[in-house]
C-alpha cells in the first residue's frame, strides 16, 4: 500500500522558467529511461519476486523512484508552464502547449506516449537485477547530459540529488546480484553447450573508411577464447553437434 | 557493408510443424529481447562508437545477431506454416494466418510489431555495454524457457545452439567493459554528491501479507551504507545540500 | 513523496489458479482502463494542478489507485503463475509466460504495452474531472464483466472491492466539479457562438438495415434546439458569420 | 453508407500560410481529441449500439466530426504547404515536409501516429455517453487553445465554428445521457459494496512545499461521507467484508 | 462533407456466431490492410491533392472503404456478439470481451490499436497512386484468406462483394496512373545517376540449406542489366562518382 | 548467414555538420520508408519466399538495403554529433542528445521509434513485389526532397548514390512480377465476382470549394467500366447476388 506525503523528496526552486530545457527534462520524466520507467520496473519485479529479501529491495527502491518522478515532474512543471500563453515558448513542445495547457505528461522531448515497452522484467531475479544495474546506469549519464545543458543553480541542484541517487541505487542493486552467489555466467538452469560457448565468432572483418580495425581485446583472445574467422565462408570446425555440414566451401565470387 | 550467404548459421530440421510453439518462437523473432533488438543494438551502437576496438566486437556479434534472426526466423517458418491453410493452426496466431499467409513477420507472440522502444542505445560505451551484458542475459533466459515447451529434437537442437552464443556474448561484452578499467559505479564525468550515494532509503516498510519482511542485506548494510528510514516521514539528517529543510515533521494522521 | 507499506490495501486470496482469467485481469492492470492509467492520470492531473483543495483530491485518488495496481496485480500474478512451465497455461498468454517467467507486467489482455495514449489531461481542471468521472465509469463497467468470468469467490471479493471504490471516486469527482459552480456546458473562456450551439445536423438520415430511424428525442428537439436536415444537401440558412454561402444547392445524382 | 459532397462543411480561407500554427492545427487532425478521434469514438459506439435513437444520436454526430475532420485538415494543409519547399518551414514539422511533401497526415503537433489507443469505447451506452461529454470538453478546450496561437482572422472563424460545434454535442450527448433514465452513479448492473462507496481515503496527507493542504470539500465530507485517515496504517473499521484483519499496526520506523 | 445514409452498402445475414471467425475479421477492420487504412489513405491523399480530376478518384474510393468499413464492422459485430456473456468465446478475443463487451473497436485480429503507421502518403500522386495499387492487392488476398475460413453462406456473400471491389479499385487507380502518362520508372524530378541504375548487386550468394540458388531471371540479366557480383569483396569499377576507391581489395580472411 | 565489410558500400565525406539536416536524415534511417524498412520488408519477405529465384533477388535487394542504412546512418551520425554537447543543435533533436549522446538510433525525425507497422509483407509474392514497387517509389521521392534540402556537396553525392539504388530496385522488382506472367489484376485464387468488378461507385458528388469537379477519366469511363452514381442513393441495377434490396428509395431530407 503506497501513501503520499505532500512534500517532495527534494524541494525545487528555480530562477527563469526555460521551457526548451523543460522540454529536455521530460525524458526523465516520461521518456525510455527516466522515472515512471524505473518506478515500475523495479516495483513490478517486486510484486512478481518470490526471494522475500531481495523483494523488499525492489520495493525500497522503486518507491524512490516514484518519488523521484514527482521530483523531476515539477521541475518540468515550472520550466514548461510559459508554453501555456507565449506562442515561442509553445513551440517547444506543441503537444504540452496544446494539449495540455503548459502541463507535463508522460512524454519524453519529442513528444512519444510512455509505453511499457520501455520495460525489462523477465521474473528471473538475477537477470532482472542485471537488467536493473545497466538503467541505473542509463539514467546516470541522461542526468549528467541534462546538467550540462542548463545554467540554472537550483535545477542543477535538483538533479545532482537525482543523478546521485541513481548511483546508489547501482550499487545496491550491484550489491544483491552478487550476494545472491551466482557464478557470473550461469543464467537459468540449463548450461550452455561446452566449447561453443568460448568460440568468437569474427563476422565483421577488414578495414573500415576511417581506418577502423579488425581489433582483438580480451574479448576474443587470451584465456579459453578460439577465434573463428568469419564463420559466414569456413567450413567449421567447432565441435558443436548438429552444426550444418556443409560440402566444399561456398567459393564466394 | 554486409554480404550474405545462403547458407544458415545453424541448419535447421524439425519434425511436425508445432503452430503454437512457432508462435512462442516469434518472441525470439520480433520480441523484446529477440535477435532483431540484439541486433540493432549492437550494430548501431557500433556505427556510433569511436572506440575502434569496442566497435569492432559491437558490429561482430551485431553481425551474429543478425545471422541468429535468421535461423529463429526459419524455425518459427516452419512451425507456423500450416497457420496459412488450418484453422485450428490460424488460431494459434490469426495475425501471422491472416495477414501473413503463413509467414513470418516481425512481431512477438501476442502479435505486437516490433518496435525501437526495446532498444537501449545511450553513446556511452561502458553504459551500452552494460545494457548488453543485461539483454544477452534476457535472452538467455528467453532461450531457456522456449526449450522447456517443445519435445522436438531439431528444434532444441537449434535453440541449444543460439542460446549457447548468448552466454558467448555475455563473457565477451563482460571482458569489453572490464578492459575499459573504469571504476566499477563511475559513469560519465560528473561525480555523485559524496555520503548521499551511501544513504539507503527504506521506503517500504512493514510486513506483507505472506510474511515479506522489511530485510536487511548487503544492499543496505555493512560497508558505508547508512539506513534513512522512512523518508518520507522524518526529517533528513543528512549532510545533502539543499535538502528540504521541514519544519516539524508532520504528524501522520 | 510516496511510503510503501508491504500490506495490500485488499487482502487477496484464491482457490485455483485460473491461467485464462488471469490473462483477462490484466485488463485492470496494464490495460486502458486499467489501475496504472488511473493512477497516473490522477496523479498527473495533481501535479499540474493550481487549485489547492482539488489537487489534493486528485492526489489522494491518485495514490489509493496505486494501490489498487498493486492488489489487481497480485491477483492477476496467483492466476497466472502456472504460465511459467505449464504449455497449456501458457497458451493462456504467451508472452506472460515465455518473457515474464509467469510474472505480470504492464500488458492488456491480448499482450499490448501500456501507454500513455491512455491518459485523458488537459491541464484544465474542470475538464480533467470530467474525464475522470468517465474514466470511473468505464473502470467499473470492466470490473463487473470480470466479475461475471469467474467463480472463484476470493478473487470475487477483490474485485467487488475494487469495482466499489470507482463507484466512491466518481461521486467524489463530480462533488468536485459541481463545487466549482461552473455552468453545465461552458468550457474554458471563449464562449461558442450564439445560436450556432443550438443547430443539430442531423447527418444520418434513413432507416436502417434493421428498422434503425432517423430518431428525435431530447438531444434534438425541444429546448432550444433547432434540427437542420442533412447539412450536406441544404443551403444553410443559419446565422453562422462565415459559412459557405453556396450558390444552387449541387444536385445529388 | 456514406457520401460526399465536395463542399465543405465551413469552407475557409486563411491569409499568409503559418507552418508553425500548421503543425499545431494538426492536434486536432491526428491528435488525441482531434476530429478522427471523435468521428470514430462516435461511429463505432453508433455500429455497436442495440438502442435505436441514441444509435441515430451517434452516427449523426459521428458523421459531423468527418466532416469537421475534413475542414480542419483542410486548414493545416494551407498553413503546412510552405514546408514542401522552404526549409525553415520544413523544420516546423519535418515529418509533413520530408515524408509527405507538405500535405497533411494523422499525426499529432509531434509526429505521433494516430492510435485508436486515443479512443473510449466500452459497449455500455451511458458509460460511452460520458465518455463523449468528456471528449467534447476536451477538444473544445483545445481549439481555445488554437485560436489564441493565431491572429489569422479566417482561420478564428473556422476554429470557432468547430469550437462551437463541441458544446453543440458536449448538450446533446448531456441530453441522450439524462434521458435514460439512470441513477447517477448507477454503472452495469452489479451494485458496489454498501458504506464502501462512501469511505474517502485520505491517502495523501500533509502540507506541501508550496503549501498545499490536506483539504476538505464536498468530495470528502457532508453527506454520506465517512474519512478513512491515512488507510495504510489503519486499522481499518469500516465493515467491508474481507478486508485485511491486520494485527497491531505497524509502527512507521 | 460527408452524409450517411442508415443502410449498408451490402446487407449482411450470418447464420451462428462465429467469435473466433469474427476476431479474424478484425483484420480487415482495424488491421494494417484493412478497410480504415484504405479509407484513410485515399481520402486524405484526396484531401492533398492539387490534380482536381484524380482527386475526385481518390475521395471516390476514400469513401466507399468507409463503407466497406461498415460491411465488415457490422459482420464482425455479429460474429462476436456471444464474446459479452460467453467465457469460451470471450477466450477468442479477450479485448473485445472485456474491455468492449462483445462490440468491435479499431484492433485487429491481436488485438493492435489501428495506427496511423499503416499509411502510405507521401503526396506525390504517381507515388501514391503504386502505393494504392498494392494495398488494395493486399487488401484482396487478406479477403480471400478470410473467405477460406468460414462456411457461412452470409459472411462469404458479403466478403465476395468487398473482395471484389478491391479489384475495382485496383483497376481505376492503375487506369489513374497510365493516364498521367509519366515513364514507368520516373518518379520526381531528380533524375537517377546513369549506368549506376542498371548495375544489379549480387549481395547474397552461394547455395542455401534448401538449395537455394544464386539465380539469374529478368530483374539481373538481358536488357540494361550490368551484373556486379558482391560489392562487398569488389573493387567496383563502375563509373560512379564519389564511390569508394579502395587499395587492394581486403582478403577476406 | 551475414559477414561484415568494414567499408561502406558508399564512402561519405561531409563539410560543416548541419544537425537540422542530421534530424531530417533520420526519416531514410529509422522512418517509414527508409532503409530499414526496406531491409525488413525485403529480408523477411525473402526468408517467407517459397519461389526460388525470386527469393535471390528479395535477399540480394534486402541485403544492399541494409548497406545503405550504414550509409545513411553514417551520414546522419555525422550531421547530429555536435547536439551531444550543443545546445542549439540539441534542440533540433533533442532525443538524439540527450538521450543518445549524438549518436542515431531507429527513429524518424520526430523522434518516433521503428516499428514493424511499417511493414508491407502478405507471404504472397506477387503482391509483395507489388508492395516493393511502391516502397521504391516512395524512397526515391524521399531522398530527392532531403537532396532539396541541403547544399553539402559529399552529403548530396551520398544522397544521389542511395536514391538511383531506390529506382534500379524498382527496375528489378517490376521485371520480376511481370516475369511471373499472371494477368494484371489476378491476384490469389478467388475470381471476383463478373460484371461487380467494372461498377465505379460516384461516392463523391458536386462541386468544391475551389471548383473541384466530378470527374471523368479512364478509371470510370470507357472500356468495360460503368457508372453508378451515388450509390448510397440509389436502387442498385447491378446483378450482384445478395445485394440489399431497398423498398422506395429513402427520400434525402
């Protein structure tokens, strides 16, 4: 059961409303990595988690997040409100303009609906956390874009407070992956074919326009790692059972 | 630029045509967490990266993906085909019957078209990579479970196969990142306010229904963590600047 | 800012998990009548909101909406549970099963990503409130046919609760509205042009395939209102500054 | 069956083309309480309809919204032709110039598809009736909106014969509504819970960073009303059948 | 300006309701060939249109698919009646059941709202007159799909009509185009590059699972036709301006 | 199976970055009848072709489109990298800046994302060759509007290239369906109905508004075709079976 307390989790204040940068902040708001898509993300893994502990860690954080959205919200809120009445600042963002009387709703800059389709749940909850470590991420490096383009000292602060929480947020969900003592790889129940698991496939060869090279990293060289070159024109020779059996090789021209 | 050839990665042979299966099958086709979304992430991830290295493996297992769209794509042909003239297989999938005499086409199995939205592209290679280690392990799981409801050896056979590379990918986008030697929770260039990335915020709390308790865990205990209870309803001691600054706290009811 | 306490707002039990009926039930959850679209539509409404005393109205409808997501939810996920390894469970709702592992996400019946095309807000308030008391209708007519899907007496209760509260909301947004002492049918500040609002044009004519008149009743005579006969076919003899001023009406055939 | 007439409904003409006021007319072509909107919201309701007056009700205005469709597409074509060949125009609304040569398209001021997601269809006749009252509402607030964006006199005239027409309706579907006869809040025929209905869940409390109060009204007490304080941590005394027996309540922190 | 007369086009009789049969009609109701999507598409290339004799044309046709939408609104209608009360036909279309008790909307057979991204306008008539040509002869397969799926002697007199007309349809719009007489494949004004139009580019090779062949037919040999066997692994000699000039050709591996 | 060149097939060289262009570009990379559409389209219809050699040509086709949205890709990224850190290139797109970091991804240029909706793919061949011929028509036209719209000279020269691909392509498919030989206006197996196929229903009637005609040309006069005018009007004479018969035409008004 949610309650709701008037205040918000961090008090905005902001100088000149700026209506093209309220239009930016929507994508925190509505938009495929900001607020309601994490709310529900995490609060939806935890109504399905059946790992109680875990669960109430899904629940702790996707309560923030909701928080957060008020947050970020109003700050769109006071920034986009002059598309109300000044034709200029309406064409910023016709839609909030004109469907909406200068008020937010669940659309990111350019004015696309929120869908769940943002969303990453799979009731698998090692996967799900993984899932959840990288939109924490995602959301980190959106705040950081938008503080870089605003000079406005009070919504700087605001969304320092927000960026900076989503750094925790990685961490602890960071923290419940690995306190879950899972191997790194293992995903599920079945294990994956041994051998064709350490086979680099190198299906993007040559030099590119600007030099671009057909690198090797620790990707695909070094430890268990066998390159296979361009597996599009080789007869393979990988162990893997059931493997197309082909006859002599495709000459290519 | 790309060239095919005709051949499958992993030629595929099934015994009797399961329309309900094949319909199962397009969530690996034109679903979420499908190849095509592998794909297309990775591939325009790699146009936009300026690392010449880590794009090189983002247009390699781009490439695979795309090759993995194919082989899912024949399988799910295969098993939908009698959709085109049987009834009873039409319902398993009217849109792919109907619309698509049989064919198959890029949507999941309750028939949405793909879309963009699953994607999750930022420009900021360790954050993508991160995003891709979480949809290689989506699929996995994906993989896993479509095994478990067909009995027809070829096509596990094919599925044991594509699922396999996921975990491939996992390990290699895993080395990319590491390779990077960024602190594990430092993304992009603005710091996280010191003391409040350690503050754990207990938004839920209480005991559920079935006994779900308020947990403690290595997400919010040990280390530097620092425990807010209930934020919502106290007034902050932290040393965060800016922070609303309430009066008596208000009573609840 | 939100507080999340892990009890229901509704205690929820069930006999036998009923895979079909839990699909249908997604309709309250993810669908376009649905406990999200409520919530967010309320809540959104609050926050925009200049007028104090209704703001929090629409908050707190807001808020006890969220907790209805979370009790239809619950709900939904018991029903379907089995979808997770289960074939003909999961036939019930494919992508419930084979992406979510069983779990709920924010999808309709037929699998459908919630969107923010749901959302009715104007920013305008009294018109918001009369897109919230029809919104309430619709949620309790769906309420009720899930109703007559099921015997299950716990999932009855539930539902029964929750289709009484949208009852208790629209009596609640139209107090509100009715507060506002606005007349009936004036809408924003630029009045309709006098004269003009009375016309009906009646635009389909003849009688139906199954008897369907060209009917009269309150919406069309009496009053004030004046009927013109298929505006396609007549010169129009309103008062209507600006109208089309035809020469010979165009003969039909 | 249709048919038409060349002539338009409100023939117009407007002075110098203004692509930005273009695009923002398109809200009412394409957008989510534009003019396709209504024609079909009303149409559909009309097919489905099994009462034979207000069936005729439905097709008739159903009918008038095509035709309004047709005048206000007609006017955002003259305002969007420069986006053709002129390239600050073209940035107005790139999508009308690039992909559709400066002719009109159901698309909203920002790009967005038309989605029958926009319309509020139930089968249930007064519940569909409501939901017109409040359609009308909206899009007449909107074409408000329009005319104070524009200081073309012969596009206010147009605008206002089609602001006008939507109190014509927002009366007529009032009328429709009332002559059936129903209880106020009589939806389907399952009654809510006795002494629920009247339970108002104070579910947001305190005093907000602006001020904002926990407010009382005629939604929440005279009458019937019963406040239920901050339901989450209640016990709650009201006689609903099954609600959660909860044990002492949870202290907050 | 349209008017409507109550009859339908083509009076429609069913025998038993068939929900599963009126769910697949849906396709050509709300679906991506349907009746909406053609009678959208003309009509508004209509409202587009500059050519005043082919602009009649395209609103000829425009409003008779609205009247083919009625047909098979109305069909559909009858088909899906039973899904209001009946839990077994509610199970073919849970949307319609549910959320619509038993009355069509604008979904197709999946239950996907109707988007306006199933349009093809590009505002350039000869354009999209070819776009109008192949959709009516999708629009006639998708019906004959259907006709293969019923029975009832009713429904299949009805979809024979529609079908039919599509290729009525298909006829006058490519009389329409002939008559403009533009060469056949002149589109715009910018005239393609010389040579370059006639080389073929043979990207895909080799010999597939099924034994697909690299073939050779009329769109890659005889005529014009300048053969180019993948450009991939080709120093293209070609006298194309500005193409790559590359230093030896890549190995391959 | 796909390999990868590192070389685009056309190697583009840009002057000045022009980020209102980079937005418009985005139409031939993530819109409606761009590249990857027409990769898609092509690709999957290829994937479904039982026809072997045309099935070639839908996979040589569908592959060299994939290549051109490198292509277009590249250049686009090139036009859009200054909106990753300035504020008025951001605010040509802002989706692109902030939340990709200047870099492209799958949308238009109103920031909707791809969809499969865009689709035209029937598993009928030549009704799909039908769909690519309009689909190349489209492109082409789509490509000569940004050629208007830019003055780089390397951005132009790309442009030139991918535009005369679009009509070779449409050289090709239309030599392959006339290579099938079927008769013009056969399409699937269901003949339509004799004599019904040559009725031009005159839906609409009169004059415009601007003098528009109801015209006459070879799409309803002359060969087999006969005129039926208004037929929402008129006792219909035609021989179709089961057409409705109306007792005394319904007077208009």
């Amino acid at each position: 059961m949610y309650h709701h307390i008037k205040q918000l989790m961090y008090t905005v204040h902001i100088g000149r409303p700026d209506p093209r940068f309220g239009n930016m902040l929507l994508e925190q708001f509505g938009g495929a990595n900001g607020e309601l898509a994490a709310a529900m993300q995490y609060s939806i893994q935890g109504l399905n988690c059946d790992d109680p502990d875990r669960k109430d860690l899904l629940m702790d954080i996707g309560t923030e997040e909701l928080n957060h959205l008020e947050v970020v919200g109003t700050l769109a809120r006071m920034h986009l409100k002059p598309t109300k009445d000044n034709r200029d600042a309406a064409a910023e963002d016709p839609l909030i303009s004109i469907a909406g009387g200068g008020g937010v709703n669940l659309y990111n800059s350019m004015g696309n609906a929120w869908t769940a389709d943002y969303l990453k749940i799979t009731g698998e909850l090692d996967v799900d956390l993984r899932s959840n470590i990288a939109a924490e991420a995602r959301a980190k490096i959106v705040y950081e874009r938008l503080i870089n383009f605003t000079d406005d000292p009070g919504t700087i602060d605001a969304l320092r407070f927000l960026m900076t929480r989503e750094i925790t947020h990685m961490k602890a969900f960071t923290a419940a992956l690995e306190s879950m003592g899972k191997p790194m790889f293992s995903i599920g129940r079945i294990p994956p074919t041994p051998g064709l698991t350490d086979q680099y496939f190198n299906t993007s060869t040559g030099v590119g326009d600007r030099g671009e090279p057909d690198a090797r990293g620790p990707w695909n060289q070094g430890g268990d790692w066998q390159m296979v070159d361009a597996p599009a024109f080789q007869e393979l020779e990988s162990p893997r059972a059931g493997t197309r059996q082909t006859g002599p090789v495709e000459p290519l021209v």
